[in-house]
C-alpha cells in the first residue's frame, strides 16, 4: 500500500485522488449514469477535497501560524485563517 511521506506527499496524493473521482463524475454525466450513482461520486470529491482542505489547515497552523505567533502576529494571523471560514458558503 502506498504511504505518502510528508505533508506536502500527502496533499498532493489526496487531490490525485479526488481528481480521479471527479473525472470519474464527468464520465458517469457523459454517460447518461443513474443520477444517483453520479450524486454518491460527487459526495467522494467533496470529502476528499474537504479531508484535503483538513490536512492543509493543519499544516498551516503547525507552521506558519505557530511561526507568527512567535513573532508576535497573534491577531494576524487569527484575521487570516478567520477569513477562510467566513467566506464559505
């Protein structure tokens, strides 16, 4: 079984994934597929891009934002990843 080394090994084999399901949703469409077969692969690409968008989040505050605080940019930083979350719909 394939075992991603890092972090980045790790983000980029999760998209390879979810790419693959989507082009997979694309042909299923092409196809004229049972629309809810199509439904269950599109739920594959929203959790693998919502697990990928997980591991990143966890990265950034393990490196960037642990970096700012130490330099003192609290507030920054906060402001930062805040606006991630507000801006999703």
């Amino acid at each position: 079984m394939y075992r991603p080394k890092d972090t980045k090994e790790r983000i980029h084999h999760r998209l390879k994934i979810s790419k693959g399901h989507l082009e997979k949703v694309i042909k299923m469409i092409e196809n004229d597929e049972y629309c809810i077969d199509v439904m269950h692969q599109i739920n594959a690409v929203e959790s693998g891009l919502k697990e990928t968008g997980n591991l990143v989040l966890e990265n950034h505050l393990k490196t960037c934002v642990a970096d700012a605080m130490r330099k003192g940019k609290q507030e920054e930083s906060v402001k930062e990843v805040m606006s991630v979350f507000k801006t999703k719909i």
